[in-house]
C-alpha cells in the first residue's frame, strides 16, 4: 500500500477513537483550530513524495497525541502528518528546541531569512504542509 493509502486508513482509526478520549479531542481539537489559522499559507504536497524522500521503506504509527508518524529507523528526519486537519511537517529529530522542522529541500527552517515577527510567524506555519485532499 502507498503512504497516502496508509495515511487515510490510519486517519480512519483515530477519527472512529477520539471520541472514547475526551481530553486528547478538546487537545486536537485545539490543535486544529491554531493550525487553520495560517492554512492559506500552506504549500500543496504529495505525502507519497515526501515519504520517499524523508522516510523511505517507514511503516506509520499512531503517536499518543493522534499524530501520524512516519519515520525510517535509523534516520534523523521524520515525518509529522496530522490525522483531522490534513497537513504534514519534516521534522529533524536530532536538532533540539521548537525550530525543528525542514522545508520541502531538507533546510532547517532556522535558516530562513527572517524579516520580522510576523514573518517568522509566516515562515514557521508554512512549513505545515497540507496533504493532497482526501
């Protein structure tokens, strides 16, 4: 199965779950809602391009907070897609700190020409990548 095909049946299963937990619903819920906010700023991608750049051969999984992980072990990037909002990040897992994330080439979002806090703001939640619709 592709990634996309893993991706939609793992959304399937924490959508059917998250109703049985009321406090990780009100936290994704909560998520979603500061997520969306900066949605129109968000690049289209191909989750199954991603994958096979930053994550090739990775088997998904369900974290505790309803994430969607995918990642190769032995690797240092990973992949952070949200199941009910669709939208992805890259995620380097040996940086330390907030500022972890790559852009679509594998940079570090830290350094990105920042301009001021607006634009930081900007270039953060861009690199929340929304997934091909459903």
């Amino acid at each position: 199965m592709d990634a996309k095909g893993k991706y939609t049946r793992l959304v399937q299963n924490v959508k059917e779950n998250i109703d049985r937990n009321a406090a990780l619903k009100k936290r994704i819920e909560n998520r979603n809602q500061h997520q969306s906010k900066n949605k129109d700023l968000w690049q289209k991608v191909n989750l199954d391009t991603l994958v096979e750049k930053f994550a090739p051969n990775s088997v998904p999984e369900i974290n505790d907070s309803g994430k969607i992980i995918f990642h190769t072990p032995g690797s240092n990037v990973q992949l952070v897609a949200e199941a009910t909002i669709g939208c992805v990040r890259i995620e380097r897992l040996d940086i330390s700190g907030q500022r972890r994330y790559l852009d679509l080439d594998g940079v570090p979002e830290t350094t990105l020409p920042l301009m001021a806090k607006r634009v930081d703001e900007q270039k953060r939640n861009m690199n929340w990548l929304p997934i091909l619709e459903l």
